[in-house]
C-alpha cells in the first residue's frame, strides 16, 4: 500500500470513528434540547392561554356578584327592570351568551311571586326569555344547591339553541339581603367560546383539553384522546413506582391535582406500551374556577427535525475536514468573519443613529436569522420610544389628574396613594375643597387597568367632579355622572364608586356607593364599621343612587381601598385579605392620614414579598381630628 494510502487510512479511519461518535452525542444532545425548549414553550403557552381563559372567567365571576349586589340592593324590582339589567349586562360584554336572573323576594316583582328571566345573545340581537312559567325554578337541582349553600359555584348545562343542544359554562351566584337567600344570578357562554380563545391564542400543542377539579372535561379538540372521550379524565398510571421514586405510582388525576392548585408544567406520558408512543403534556391552571388546561404534542413529532440537523452538520464537517487548509479558512472566513463584520457595521450604525442600514444576510443558517432579526428590530426602534414616550406621557397626565399633596386643614387631614399594576392603571382618587367648610371625596376602580381603563378612569373623573359642584345632593350628583358614562362608555368598561361629602362645620359626612364599599372606624372602637356597596357600578346602563349622611367625630377615621390592595398575593399565591388589612389600620389609627397611607403600603409590599400586583392598589385615608 502507498503511503498516500496509509496516510488516507491513518486519517480517514480514526476520523471516521469521532464523527461517528460525535454525530450519536450530537443527535442525543440535540433532542434533549430540542424536547426541552418545546416543553418550556408548552408550559410558557400553556400558561398564557390559561390566564387569558382565566382573566375571561373572572369577568363573568366579577360580571355575576357584582348584578347579586345590585340586585340585592333594590327591594322593588320589575320585571321589565329585572329584564333591563340583564340585557344591559349581556350587550356590555360581548363574550357573554346570557345572563339569568332568578327572584323571589316577597311578594316578587309586580306582586306576582317568584320571577325566572333570562336575556340570551341571538342572530336579530338580545332577547329576553321570562322562564318563569316554563320552570318550577324551586326544584332545579341547581337553583335548590345554589340557595342551600348560599355559595357561588362553577358548572356545566345545556340549552337548545336554535334546535341545537348546546353545552355551556356558567357562572352561579346568590342573591343575598340581611342574611336570607332571596334569589340568585347567572352569567353563561358557549364552550366553543374557549375554543375559540384557545384558537385565537395560538396554543402550542397538538390537542388540548380543559378539566375540572373532579376530572370532569369542560372542552377539548377534536381528536384530544381516548382518555378524553367519556367526558372525565381516565384513570391511568402516568409513572409506575420506582424504588428510588415517590411510594407509589403516579397517575394522571395526581397531575391534574398538582396543577389545580396553581403550578404549570410539563410532563412525559407514554399513551401507550410502544416506546415511540409518548407524549409531552403542559399542565397550566384556570385559577378562578379551579380548572386545568392539559395541552399535548408527540414527542416524536417534537424530535423529527432532530436527524436532519444532525446529518446536515455531520455532512459540513466532514467536507471541512477533507478540504486543503487553505478553502477551510477561505469557507471560514466566507461563512463566518464575513457577515459578523457586516453584522458589527450595522450595529455600529444603527448606534451611530442611522436606522436605514441593514444586514441583508442570505441563507437559512443562524447568522442570517440574526442578522434577520436585527433588520426587522432596527426600525422598530423609533417606533418602540415614540411608544413608550407616549405611555409615559399619559402615565404624567394621569399622575397629574391626582391629589398633588395630602390635605391637613383645620380638623380634618387626608391623603392617598395609587399605584397601578400597569404603566397606566385603572384606579383613582380624589379630595377637595367645596366651600363652606365642605370636603368632596371619592374612590374609583375600573374593570382591568392599562390605557383603555386610564382613559375611561379620566372621563369618570371629570363627570363625578363636575356632577358634584352642580348637583344639591350626592346621590344625585353621582346619578347624573354614571348618565354621562353610559352615553360615552365603550362595550366592557365600567367603574365601582365610593363617594362622600366631609361637612365639618356640622360633624356630618354624607357617602353614596356605586358598587364600592367604604369603612368607619368610630374614636373608641377598635374595629372598622362597614360602609356597604350600594347601586350598580357607573357606565352600565343609568340607575338611581342613594346616599347616606352619618355623624363623625373627632378621632374617627374613613378608610377607603380598592380590591386591589387586599387581593394581592404573596410568594406562595396566598391572598393578604381584608380582614388583615383592617387590622393593620386600627394599629395606625392614631397617626396622620398621611403616615397611615404609606404605613398601610408598607404592609402590602412586605405581604406581597416582590410579587408583583395582579391589579391596581389604591388606598385612601381620612382623618377627622
């Protein structure tokens, strides 16, 4: 054999063998990675669908309790006003298919006993279905739970829609007055409304499903499993015992159970005994109602790319390895130094201020994918800051709309604080002078926060404002406001308002409620007296308000918060409360209104542990002294 032979031999074999076992490491490694950043895209996917079908049942939570409070508020109804709340909750929120309302404080509306209404979204608009003939509304199972546990609760029904049974999911709620059950509300939407929001959030998976703490499915896709197709979870080992594992199997309801109570992410599942046959499954949590969203893609599906890439590089490498030095720093200075060096320019550039300069990189490596990026990003740039200027303009001007400083007048002293969970938030409050020794106080909380809320926030503002320097009493003045709202409001935005007018001169403080609920702490108590909400929330649809004038004293002090400020949560996603925040007021009673807002901040920021705010917080403290 020649020596070129020998040398081809000495070179080739050994090479041959460290491709061969570099291109096996490479492809195990490969599909690691690739399984692990699908899973954590799953999870990340998971997750963010499940907030938004979780944001969407809170809604309809929020939606329900809050028509149970108005509800309960009036003793008086009709039926054409009972009909009129529920049409007018079911145009606001476009999502919603119905809303019901069931009532059967004596005598019942119009003097003719118990009332079943329901106002349904259809093809010619809403329309409004009295039940009250066609049910015996005190035996439906549900109405009979719902009036024996006095509780609100998630469940599933059917209705025939246009000839089509139909499955819903609908939210229950009581109506309550001074203890007693006197009716119940309920909000529903399709099933296929899930889907849709699913579909729309484009859920990295092959099927999904979503299931009830008791293993019950809600909605699935099409083709989601048999485990899926009875209508619960299958029971089935996920993991059998392992000696060096937990004490037992592990099966797919102990998953279910594991996100339920808020943790997402991903497990292996093999569907069945062939080795091929498992799958990746996200588990995220829906928080509200207490469901969980299972999403799943094959893993062999996830890993098919994984050969290709591997070959593709192999085949790279050996080509580099047989070439002369020479094309091998010629390829490496072609393939990699050359377009770095254009990808350094253009960055250089673009620091420099010119935005027009672009990489324009071909090919399908990364290189080119980075220098993509980097010219699709470059003109974003201005748009980005010109965004961001303006968010922060708006956040001044909001800032602006505020109390500029606490105020400490003769015998009383007031302050606040707002900070919202967004840029721009959805909360406000508010205190001035109206002359004759009066003070005008308020506190608003929009439905979510963001821009759309601020601006909302800024209108309502403005008319309670105005509404209040013209009208002689404030239950008026804040009837006349939510008129002006429900003329201007757009579809889903309203806002709970706490109102009160500070008469010192006559030791009287007069307070209306649009939904907002305030609290008195008399001097000499040591707990805060409830100041209930009362009335719709403003930007529904118009109502009459009632106010109330109560006797203040030296000592006493108002204390006004949005659900924001006791619904935070902690590390471990327990909810700080009202009862504790309450508490932590009566310690403070005795300090200027002022030190008693930041001391009650305070309080929240070390409950909360760096977790940031789910909503608004806004804190409001009147000291009469």
């Amino acid at each position: 054999m020649k020596l070129r032979g020998k040398v081809s031999i000495a070179i080739i074999v050994p090479l041959a063998i460290l491709l061969a076992l570099a291109i096996r490491a490479d492809l195990v490694e490969t599909r690691s990675r690739i399984i692990q950043e699908g899973s954590n895209r799953m999870r990340r996917s998971a997750r963010n669908v499940a907030t938004v079908i979780d944001g969407q049942c809170r809604r309809m939570a929020q939606v329900a309790e809050t028509a149970s409070i108005s509800v309960s508020d009036v003793k008086d109804w009709t039926r054409d006003e009972l009909f009129g709340l529920a049409h007018g909750i079911v145009a606001q929120d476009p999502i919603l298919f119905g809303f019901g309302i069931a009532w059967e404080a004596s005598p019942g509306p119009e003097r003719k006993g118990i009332f079943f209404g329901y106002a349904e979204r259809s093809l010619g608009g809403i329309e409004e279905i009295d039940l009250t003939a066609r049910y015996d509304i005190a035996k439906l199972p549900r109405y009979v739970q719902l009036k024996d546990s006095a509780e609100r609760f998630w469940d599933q029904i059917q209705i025939d829609k246009n000839g089509v049974r139909t499955r819903m999911i609908a939210y229950l709620a009581p109506v309550m007055s001074g203890g007693r059950f006197i009716g119940g509300v309920f909000v529903d939407v399709e099933v296929d409304a899930f889907g849709l929001m699913i579909e729309r959030r484009d859920l990295d998976c092959e099927d999904w499903a979503i299931v009830d703490e008791n293993g019950q499915v809600v909605a699935s896709s099409p083709g989601a499993g048999s485990e899926f197709e009875d209508g619960s979870v299958g029971d089935f080992v996920v993991r059998e015992r392992q000696d060096d594992g937990p004490d037992r199997a592990v099966r797919f309801e102990d998953l279910i159970a594991r996100a339920a109570v808020g943790e997402s992410f991903v497990e292996e599942i093999a569907t069945s005994a062939v080795d091929d046959d498992v799958r990746m499954v996200a588990f995220a949590p829906i928080e509200e109602p207490g469901w969980v969203l299972v999403s799943g893609r094959s893993r062999e599906v996830m890993t098919r790319n994984a050969d290709r890439l591997v070959l593709a590089r192999a085949g790279a490498v050996i080509a580099i390895a047989l070439t002369a030095i020479g094309i091998v720093l010629f390829g490496t200075w072609w393939v990699v130094l050359r377009p770095v060096r254009r990808i350094a320019e253009v960055v250089s550039r673009a620091a420099e201020g010119d935005r027009s300069a672009r990489v324009g990189l071909g090919g399908q490596d990364e290189l080119a994918m980075l220098g993509s990026a980097l010219d699709e990003a470059f003109p974003r740039l201005d748009e980005l800051a010109r965004t961001q200027a303006s968010l922060d303009s708006a956040r001044v001007v909001q800032e602006s709309l505020l109390p500029a400083e606490p105020l400490n007048d003769a015998g009383v002293s007031m302050a606040g604080r707002v900070i919202p969970s967004d840029q721009t938030g959805g909360d406000y409050f508010d205190y001035g002078e109206l002359g004759d020794g009066r003070i005008a106080i308020g506190l608003g909380d929009a439905t979510g926060h963001g821009m759309p809320s601020a601006l909302f926030v800024a209108t309502a503002r403005a008319y309670v404002r105005a509404s209040i320097m013209t009208e002689s009493d404030l239950a008026s003045a804040i009837e006349l406001a939510n008129h002006r709202l429900c003329l201007e409001s757009s579809a889903g935005l309203f806002m709970v308002l706490f109102a009160a007018i500070l008469d010192r001169p006559n030791g009287s403080l007069e307070v209306a409620s649009a939904g907002h609920p305030g609290f008195l702490l008399r001097s000499g108590e040591d707990r805060f007296e409830e100041i209930k909400a009362g009335g719709i929330p403003l930007g529904i649809q118009p109502s009459g308000y009632r106010s109330t004038t109560l006797e203040v004293a030296s000592g006493d002090v108002l204390l006004v918060a949005s659900d924001g400020a006791w619904e935070c949560r902690n590390p471990e996603g327990e909810i700080l409360g009202l009862d504790r925040l309450l508490e932590t007021a009566v310690a403070g009673r005795d300090r200027s209104a002022e030190s008693q807002v930041a001391d009650l901040f305070d309080f929240v920021h070390r409950f909360a542990d760096g977790q940031p705010l789910d909503d608004d917080c806004t804190i409001l403290v009147v000291r009469v002294d």
